[in-house]
C-alpha cells in the first residue's frame, strides 16, 4: 500500500508535524494509525519518510526516517489558461496539478464569460492554491505549483506555445531543438487562441512575436476548462 503524501512548511528537523485541515483528513478520512509510514514534502523539493508516532484530528506526529532531495523538474513548465466559466477554474488547477505543471496563470480573454471579483480575489486565490495543494498530495509531488491571479496576457516566457487546433503546425515541428528551461502553454476559450478567432486583442500578434509558436492538437479541440 502505498504511504500517504502530505505537505508541510518545515521538514527539516527530526520529527514532522502536520496540522490544521491536513491533519483532520488524515485522522478521520485517511484512518491513519501510529506505526504508519507517511511522505511528507515542503513544496520546495525536500521529502521525508517519517514513521506516525501521534495522530489526532488536530495534529499527526511522525519521527523522520529518511530524506530525498527532488530537483525541481525541467524545462519548468507554465500554463496559461483562460478564464473559463463560473467554478471550473478550479477544476483546470486541479487537473493541472495532477499533470505536473509547476505554474499556472490564469488570463483575461476578451470573450471570457466570468470576470475576477477583486473584491474577492484574496479569498477566491487561497482556495485555488488549497485545490493545488490537495491535487499534489493527490499525486504525490515533491514541488508545489506556484498559482498566480488572473491577468491580462502580456509576460509570457521566451519560449510559448499557443494551441489551435486549426493551426498548419504541431508541437513537435515547431519546438526548438534544444529544450528552453522555461516553456509557456497557452490555452485560448474553447482551446482556439488564434488571430483567426481573436481571444483578445492581445493575441493577433503573438505568432510573430519570436519564441512564440501557434501549434496544432492532435484530435479535438481543448476546452480552457480542461486546460493542457
């Protein structure tokens, strides 16, 4: 069977200490026992196995066993999904947690339905990182993904992708031959982001800005609410 995967600030001593929501999961949903072996990360590419020695709904104890460094994967890779309607934002985090992705960006299409409450933007971003969080336990990642606000289009890294399905090139002939350290994804409102079907004015130009590649999917079209 395998360990339960959990996140915790500090790794570093000899005995781990998990707390707050984490800990009422593990105690209630998870059952977990003292004597078991659970893998607790910091987000920041440090994993401990540690052995419970204490559980109770407000906290799970556990002695450190053994120590792993992750390195944090490369090329880093940056998605840029498009607002998509009310409550599947966090499903597209989600999914892109499970995937790996170590950064995601939401963007603010022209034609994108839902608006960012900036009245609520604080509240609305702790629960997209605690979905991020969940997602990674989920998936037992060694790196936390970095979520950002929604924004406008405009930084993107040196080497992007847009996906359009309409597009006359696909990923693998467009990339360059050696991989960048930092890729950017761009997925447009039901998976187009070409000038063809302007998502924003921001994006007509930005397959002859140079690093910038508007590629085919294989299949159907990807809608933003799935993301990559």
């Amino acid at each position: 069977m395998t360990a339960a995967h959990f996140f915790c600030d500090d790794v570093a001593g000899d005995t781990v200490r998990i707390t707050g929501d984490d800990a009422h999961h593990a105690a209630r949903a998870l059952r977990i026992r003292v004597g078991e072996e659970i893998t607790v990360s910091d987000g920041r590419g440090t994993v401990v196995r540690a052995h419970v020695s204490d559980v109770s709904p407000s906290a799970v104890v556990g002695g450190v066993v053994a120590r792993t460094a992750v390195e944090q994967p490369s090329p880093s890779v940056v998605v840029f999904p498009a607002m998509p309607k009310s409550g599947k934002l966090e499903t597209v985090v989600q999914k892109l947690t499970e995937l790996g992705v170590d950064e995601i960006r939401p963007w603010l299409a022209a034609r994108s339905v839902v608006r960012w409450d900036e009245d609520k933007a604080a509240t609305r971003l702790r629960r997209l990182r605690a979905i991020a969080r969940e997602a990674a336990m989920q998936s037992r990642r060694a790196w936390l993904p970095s979520i950002g606000e929604p924004e406008p289009l405009e930084r993107l890294p040196e080497t992007t992708v847009v996906l359009d399905e309409s597009a006359p090139t696909g990923l693998t002939t467009s990339l360059p031959s050696v991989a960048p350290l930092v890729v950017g994804v761009v997925v447009g409102p039901e998976g187009r982001s070409s000038g063809r079907r302007s998502c924003s004015p921001a994006m007509n130009d930005l397959g002859k800005r140079p690093g910038i590649f508007i590629v085919a999917v294989v299949g159907r079209p990807i809608p933003s609410r799935i993301g990559a």
